[in-house]
C-alpha cells in the first residue's frame, strides 16, 4: 500500500515518541526503507533546539511562582477578612432581633 508523504509525515512525531499504533509503526517503516525525505526528516526530530536565555526565563520563572504566592495569601486574607465581616455581621443582627424583638407594644385601647 502507497501512503502519501504527508500523512507519513502526520505520523512521524508519534513515531518518533513510540506511541503509534504497531499498524502505523509497521507502515511508518516501510515508507521510511523507500523514502530518505522523511527519512531526514525522522532525523530532524532528534537534533535538540536551543534554548536563549535560560538564566532570564528562570529568573522570569521565580518571579513568577513568588507573584503566585503573593497572590495566593491575599486571596486568603480576603477569604478571612470576608468571613469576619460576615460572622460580625450575623452577631450584630441576632442581637438586634434578640433586643428589640423581646419589646412589646401596649396598646390601650
């Protein structure tokens, strides 16, 4: 069977990960014995890309997860800071009720 270059070319990266199916690896590889494009292609995949300024994105990176952190506890300190105003709140109208809800009103009629 004759597969296009294209569609060998939509498998190589699960070829070259070993996830593919054992169908696809076996058409992979017979395509690759008659094909040195995507046969270079295959080995593209293992040169290693450069990574450019690998101490800036660390940098960038730590102040990132500090920013996080910083995030993070306010967002708790908001959490808190709402439940007193809360729980204050509740304890200011139950005593509110609990006052003037024990008055009664004499009528005299």
């Amino acid at each position: 069977m004759k597969i296009s270059c294209e569609v060998i070319k939509d498998l190589l990266p699960l070829y070259h990960d070993g996830v593919c199916s054992n169908e696809s690896r076996k058409v992979v590889d017979e395509h690759l014995t008659e094909c040195a494009d995507c046969k270079t292609e295959l080995q593209s995949m293992n040169v290693i890309l450069p990574i450019a300024n690998i101490g800036q994105n660390l940098n960038e990176a730590e102040s990132i997860k500090k920013l996080s952190k910083r995030w993070r506890k306010g967002k708790i300190k908001s959490f808190l800071k709402g439940a007193l105003i809360a729980i204050i709140t509740i304890a200011v109208i139950v005593v509110i009720f609990s006052v003037f809800g024990t008055i009664r009103i004499i009528s005299c009629i």
